[in-house]
C-alpha cells in the first residue's frame, strides 16, 4: 500500500525522457520496447541513470536493468520498487 510519504512510480514519459537525455536523442527516437543496450546505452551510462533515479528514491539494482533493457520493462520495474 502506498502512504502519502511513499514515492509514485516513476512516469515511463520521465523515464523514455531520461534515456533520450542520456543517449542525445529526441524522445520519439526512443521506442518503449527498443533494446536499448542495442541502441547505444552502455554499462557507464546505465549506471548513470541508475544512480539518477536512486537519487529520487527508485532503488532498482543496476543488474536488473541489465538484464531488461528496454523502458517498458523498467517501468515495471519500478513500479515494484515502490513501497
């Protein structure tokens, strides 16, 4: 159950915009089911994002965004994630 205190899941928008930023795309480049590591997003850049988003309270080990790599997987991801 979230409480009041507890983070909502990250926007998979916020996230499809944080995986443009990084990899210097424009956000409609970036398909919801793009294999991303096939895109360009290398380990150093998805750990980039990873600490990004452990900074706004998502903490989702970088090894299971490894082993997912597209932005409709992470989202799911980090609704589990939250409280």
């Amino acid at each position: 159950m979230t409480t009041l205190t507890d983070p909502a899941p990250l926007p998979i928008d916020e996230i499809r915009a944080d995986v443009a930023e990084i990899l210097d795309l424009p956000v409609d480049e970036v398909g919801l089911d793009d294999n991303l590591l096939a895109e360009g997003l290398d380990s150093i850049r998805m750990m980039t994002l990873s600490a990004r988003w452990r900074s706004r309270g998502f903490d989702v080990p970088y090894v299971e965004l490894a082993k997912r790599p597209t932005v409709r997987e992470w989202s799911e991801l980090f609704a589990g994630a939250v409280g």
